[in-house]
C-alpha cells in the first residue's frame, strides 16, 4: 500500500479546529417530529461474549442466557452460534485532520483485513461533507487493499459531517441482508447540525448494525515532538474539550448498537484494535425473540449469562455486547 506523506500536528491542527467551530455555526434546536419507524415481528440480537482478554467466548448454549424485555424475561425462540460471513463497511475520515496521523497508523488497517476470513465481504467508503463508495462489498482483498492505498483526503477548511454521513450509510445497508458491521476509523469531529447526531444515535439505536469505531484522535492528543514552537492558534483548553467532545460521540455511537470504541495512540495499539474488530465482526451468539407488546414504543434490552433471578449477570468473567434496545411494531 502506498505510504501516505503527512503534514506536521502544529502546522494542521489550527485548521482541524477551524472546522470545529462550523458544527456550532450550523447547530438547530433538535426538531419533535423528526422520529423513525420500524416494524418488526421478531427481535434479532447479536450478542458478542469475550473474556478478559478480549477473546470470543465459545461453547455456550441457549439455556446460558435469559433475555429481558422492558426488565421481563422473554423465551428465546431462535438461537445459533454464529461464525458466519461477515460484512464490513469501512467508512474512512477523508478531512485535513486524518494527515496529522503517522502513514503507519492507516496502514495497520491492514491487521483488519487480513484478520478476516476469504469469505468475509468488505465495502471502502470515505467520507468528509457526505460518504462516497470507494468499494461495494467484495470478498476480493486485493481489491479492498487498492481502495485503501488510492484513499484522497480534502485539505483545506470543510466540513466533517460525521452523523449525516452515517444516516445516509444506514440508508445504503437497510437492504442489505445478514449480519452488517460498520467500522468507523475517525476523529470524531462532526460539523452535522446538532440535532443530526442525536437523530443518528437513535436510527443506531433500533437499527441491526454493528458500529465499531476507531479513533484517529491519538495522534492528536498525543502528537510526537517536533522541536517547533505550538502554534498560537492552537488554545490547549479548547482542544481538551474538542478532544473530550468527539471522544464522546464516537463512544455514544458504538455503544447505542452494542459495538465497541477504540481509541489507539500508537501503531501497536492501532493493529491490537483491528485485530480484534477482525475476530468479533465473524462472532456472535444470535438470539431472537417475540416482541410481547405491539405498541409503538421503544423497549429496553437486557441479556444475561446465568441464573434469571439475579439482580445483575452472573457473568463476571465475560462482557457481553449487544442492542439495548428495540422499537415494537405499531398497533395494528
């Protein structure tokens, strides 16, 4: 893959924060009736169970988990042990910010996908003011090594719109059929209106899509010395509370669909991180349920490991990933 040549964190990083001040110049107060529909007749949850050490915990059966609607057990009607196909969706930050990393950083994209199986269909997509296709689902990983080494980022001042970005991506992946795992690699900047990424939390909410994200912020946060001078643009205290802000996002986001958020500072941690995004996006127990209630609303998840009349899951050992929530079908 062609190594990418980055500009100095000093000279580039007054321009990252130039752009952050578009997101509150285009903020709107969040808008009522702005909701999303879904009708559903059965509940699909994926639920990833690793150890302490972030390996896939194998060998368990039905009767190990008990699944709560609205805090109610509800019988699991469908269950599978799942290591199937995976499809992954790689949405790429394309802005000023993602030249501030080392090229080595981009590059260890590379433990992803050669941690996935031949199988395993993986799509290209970057994105700054809105998503372009690099890459529709392909199994060819030679293919999706050239998407990623022809990768062009905007220099320059522009927007980020992180969570308009990935609402039109849903748009793209609703028809899309099996299990469907959204990789972010982003610095979790967002020039979207305020209300878009409130909006975009709640489609990640009900939807069945994995999010899991990377940020690229570490080299940010950290940036290695240079021997120059900070730039006078750059204020520490406002960088701090960017920093914390897009963090935030980039969790809330991943959390809201039982994914996970990596936050990688150096080349080791970057490729521990993929490598274990390529391990959970092909594991998973699938269970599903019927929803009790046809009532509109949304309804909170909860599964356990162990003893169904324990007031928390007896599983101490795991972490166990999944949906938190679902919307039930509407009255008939």
């Amino acid at each position: 893959m062609r190594t990418v040549r980055f500009f100095p964190a000093v000279l580039l990083f007054p321009a990252l924060l130039c752009v952050i001040p578009a997101a509150r110049a285009q903020e709107t107060p969040p808008t009522p009736d702005q909701t999303i529909h879904v009708s559903v007749d059965r509940v699909n949850v994926g639920v990833i169970v690793t150890d302490s050490r972030g390996n896939f915990v194998e060998g368990l059966r039905r009767e190990d988990f008990h699944l709560f609607d609205n805090t109610v057990e509800q019988p699991v009607s469908d269950f599978t042990a799942i290591e199937e196909p995976a499809q992954v969706l790689l949405l790429i930050e394309a802005g000023p910010a993602v030249y501030l990393l080392e090229g080595g950083h981009l590059q260890a994209a590379h433990s992803l996908l050669n941690g996935l199986s031949s199988g395993d269909r993986v799509a290209v997509v970057k994105y700054a003011e809105s998503p372009t296709a690099l890459l529709d689902f392909t199994t060819d990983k030679q293919s999706t090594f050239a998407a990623l080494g022809q990768l062009r980022f905007n220099l320059g001042f522009g927007s980020l719109n992180l969570s308009a970005s990935i609402s039109k991506v849903l748009e793209w992946l609703a028809n899309t059929q099996g299990k469907k795992t959204i990789v972010l690699l982003s610095t979790g900047v967002d020039t979207s209106p305020m209300n878009e990424s409130a909006l975009v939390i709640q489609r990640l909410k009900i939807s069945d899509v994995r999010l899991l994200a990377v940020s690229l912020m570490g080299g940010l946060q950290n940036p290695q010395p240079s021997g120059k001078k900070k730039s006078p643009a750059v204020n520490p205290s406002q960088s701090a509370v960017e920093f914390e802000r897009a963090n935030q996002l980039l969790k809330s986001m991943a959390e809201s669909t039982g994914g996970r958020a990596y936050f990688p500072a150096t080349e080791k941690e970057f490729h521990s991180a993929y490598a274990e995004i390529a391990q959970l996006v092909r594991h998973e127990y699938s269970l599903a349920f019927a929803p009790p209630a046809r009532d509109g609303r949304v309804h909170s998840i909860e599964v356990r490991i162990g003893a169904p009349q324990a007031p928390a899951p007896l599983a101490a050992p795991y972490r166990l990933d999944h949906r938190q929530v679902y919307l039930a079908p509407s009255p008939r």
